[in-house]
C-alpha cells in the first residue's frame, strides 16, 4: 500500500515517515503539491493546518483515494468540505487517533446518557503544549460532542468555554471547557461529571507523539478497499 504524508515536516509527520517504512510514497509541507503526491498514492494521511482542508478535500476528491484527517481547529465550512468528499471517497477523521482516547470518547457518550444533566455537571479540561494554536482542542471537543449525543443535545447550544469574571451560577446542562497551555506536554484530557454527593473523572494522557502516528497509520491500512464514507477511530478498533 502506498501512504502519503501531508504535513511531512510537521512532528507527527516525521514520525509517519519512520513507521510506515516501506509503504511511505512521499510527502509534502505545507503549500506543497497535492495533487502530484496523490497521483502516486493510494492514501494520503494529512496533518497540516486547517486553512488547507477545503482545497485538500477537492484535490483528493478528484484523485480518487483515501484520506486520512488528523487536522483539528476545522470551522463549519472545513467540516462540510469533508463530509462532501466522503461522499466520493473513504475519509478517516478524528481529531485524535490514539486508541485511548477513541476508548474515552466512546465511554463519555455511554456515561452522558447514564447520568442525567440535571444531576450531574460535565466538564472537560484539556492541556497542551504552548504552541498550540486552537483551543480547546479538538479532541476536547470531540469529548463534549459525545456528551451531548449521550444527552440527545446539541453541543453548540450547550457548551461554556473560558470563564472569566461575574458569570452568574452555572447553568444547568451545560458542557464546561478549560484549556491550559504550557511547556511541551503531548496531550492531557479529562472528563468530569460532578453530582452533589459524587464526582466520577476519566482521565487520558499521552506522552508520546508515537501513538497518533501509529494510529494514523493503523486508520491508513484499514481504509484499503473500503467503500466511500466518513470513518472515525471508533469505526476502526470497532467500537
């Protein structure tokens, strides 16, 4: 199979490069040529920036392979961009592909539906490291919009993000966000539902790069010979 790297020079890029082996066709930075990459691969695993994701889905669309989307801070236009182009070719997209976190977000729904809004406060606290550039994260929001399935709710609609100053008492049903910068750290997630006599966290950390590589690798193969579609993780590790 013949993998693709958009967002080679990028860290989890050269870590592509090193667990594809054999099967890394080339790659390209960003701004580089799509299109000729595409012509000599069956997929292309792309983490570039978000400001590429609408012309990166017409371009692949048009070569007819597989995509695999790790790109996050994508705004509503870049996210129906991508839904079009699955429509014509398999698409892979999540905002984290490490198996834990694919776990985590499956459970935050199953939990959200168990424990009622009006009983129980969802929170979800995220860190990365200081060059991160959107915030809160996309894997933060992946969580949120998996309590909010979980309660039959739009996350939009609920979501509370950067508190500061008189905000008044929380309010009932929303879905909390707080993101923290600093230092180097990977990637730190947690999601809280705090009830008047409990409070029940699960917690992801992940300190090595490696493991989204590995994924995004995993979720390449996995898409051969699969029919035009929007996959996520949970599709791939069968959740």
């Amino acid at each position: 199979m013949r993998i693709g790297v958009a967002g080679v020079t990028g860290r989890v890029g050269l870590m592509l490069v090193e667990v594809l082996g054999t099967s890394f066709a080339g790659g390209i930075g960003r701004g580089g040529d799509l299109a000729g990459l595409a012509a000599r691969c069956d997929v292309v695993i792309d983490f570039t920036h978000a400001d590429a994701v609408a012309g990166h889905a017409a371009v692949l669309t048009e070569a007819g392979i597989g995509w695999v989307l790790g790109t996050t801070g994508l705004t509503a236009a870049d996210e129906a961009a991508v839904a079009a182009a699955a429509q014509r070719i398999g698409v892979v997209f999540a905002a984290n592909f490490s198996p834990g976190v694919a776990l985590v977000i499956a459970l935050a729904e199953r939990m959200a539906a168990a424990l009622p809004a009006a009983d129980y406060d969802a929170e979800i606290l995220e860190m990365h490291h200081r060059q991160k550039v959107d915030a809160p994260s996309g894997t933060a929001l992946a969580i949120g919009r998996a309590v909010a399935a979980g309660r039959g709710v739009d996350l939009a609609a609920v979501r509370a993000s950067g508190r500061d100053g008189q905000t008044g008492e929380r309010r009932t049903g929303d879905i909390g966000f707080a993101a923290l910068r600093g230092g180097q750290v990977v990637g730190d997630h947690s999601l809280i539902f705090a009830g008047a006599a409990e409070r029940i966290t699960i917690s992801h950390e992940a300190f090595d790069r490696m493991v989204f590589a590995r994924g995004a690798m995993r979720a390449a193969l996995w898409l051969q010979g699969k029919a035009p579609g929007l996959y996520g993780m949970a599709d791939i590790l069968g959740l």
